[in-house]
C-alpha cells in the first residue's frame, strides 16, 4: 500500500491480495490517510489481485466513516474479479466505482 496526495485528496493505492490477514493493516493505513490528508479519499484498486470479505468490510468502514465527516471515497480501476465482488454485495451502487484513476481523479469531490 501507498499514500499520495492529489487536488485535496488521498490516493491510497493497493496491490496484491486484500483478505482478512491483510484487512487490519488497510484499517490502519486508511485511518492514517485521513488524518494526514483529510476525508476525500480515492482507492487505486488496479494492481489488486484478489479480495474477500475482510477487505470489503474495511472499505464500508472507511466510506462510512469519511463521508459522516463530510468526506468521500471513490473506487478506481478494479480488476474484473475485484469488481464483481462490488458487484455481488451490492457496494458499486453505494460507493462509487470508476473504470481508471485518472476517471476517478476526474470527479470532483463534494465539499458539502
């Protein structure tokens, strides 16, 4: 995982396999992301391999979480295994999914 910031917002960008081994590090990392760099958050999903339940469960925390405090979260550039994974639990039509980072970038983030 890696964190950069862009036009206000945090890019954290995940590789490899999210599952529940991993889940508690992503909860770290992210709650780290938004103190750092505040609520407007983009998830870089392109070089991710695989996730279970346990990264999903962190990624509804987090939305939840950055958009109580005014913020946001966007999706960028799941491999088909990861998006249908959104897909089956329903959370690509609650949480925004974009097809690459830069269409993710592209959307202006809501500052309420």
């Amino acid at each position: 995982m890696t964190t950069r910031p862009d036009g206000g917002r945090a890019v954290i960008r995940l590789c490899g396999e999210l599952d529940v081994a991993g889940s508690q590090e992503l909860r770290v990392r992210l709650d780290e992301a938004r103190r750092e760099h505040g609520d407007h958050l983009v998830l870089d999903l392109t070089d991710l391999e695989f996730m279970d339940s346990g990264g999903l469960s962190v990624i509804v925390a987090c939305y939840k979480a950055a958009t109580a405090a005014g913020g946001s979260l966007v999706l960028a550039g799941p491999r088909p295994i990861v998006r249908r994974a959104l897909e089956i639990t329903g959370l690509h039509r609650r949480i925004p999914v974009k097809r690459t980072l830069q269409e993710a970038l592209a959307v202006e983030p809501d500052r309420g």
